[in-house]
C-alpha cells in the first residue's frame, strides 16, 4: 500500500541524515498515517479511510461531511462519495 493520505495528498519526502560529523546520507520523512473509520450521517455510511494526522485533527474541527465538501469545492478527488 502506498504511503499517501487520501484526502490530503501528503506522502514522502526526502532528505538527509546529518551525523555529529556533518557527512550526509539520503533518508525518507514518511507522513503519519492512521486507518480511520468514519461515520457520514448525511449519508448514513461508514468510511474507512487512511488519513494523515492532520487531516485527522481539521475532521476533529470540521466535521467529516464538512472537510470533504471543503476538498470538493477546492478540487481535490478523495475518491469518497458524498
């Protein structure tokens, strides 16, 4: 399963690992990604998705049903039906 968030987009980026020394090494920063459930009562549906913890803390805000029609209006595919 690939490393994006599917309602952000966030995935890996690179960079270095920097020792004492300053030599550097290549070195991936991975988002961190939860597996969530989500009930949408407009719907009346259960969602499962895999969100970043940032998308995680706007849905805690928002709302779910709020948030993807946020996405929606700005363009974004989530790939949810609303």
């Amino acid at each position: 399963m690939s490393k994006v968030c599917q309602l952000t987009g966030k995935r890996p980026i690179s960079g270095n690992n920097v020792s004492h020394s300053n030599r550097r090494t290549k070195r991936r920063f991975e988002p961190n990604l939860q597996k969530k459930r989500f009930f949408i009562p407009e719907n009346g549906k259960w969602v499962t998705l895999r969100i970043s913890t940032k998308a995680i803390k706007c849905i805690n805000k928002l709302g779910i049903f709020a948030y993807l029609k946020k996405l929606e209006r700005a363009g974004v595919n989530t790939g949810v039906k609303l």
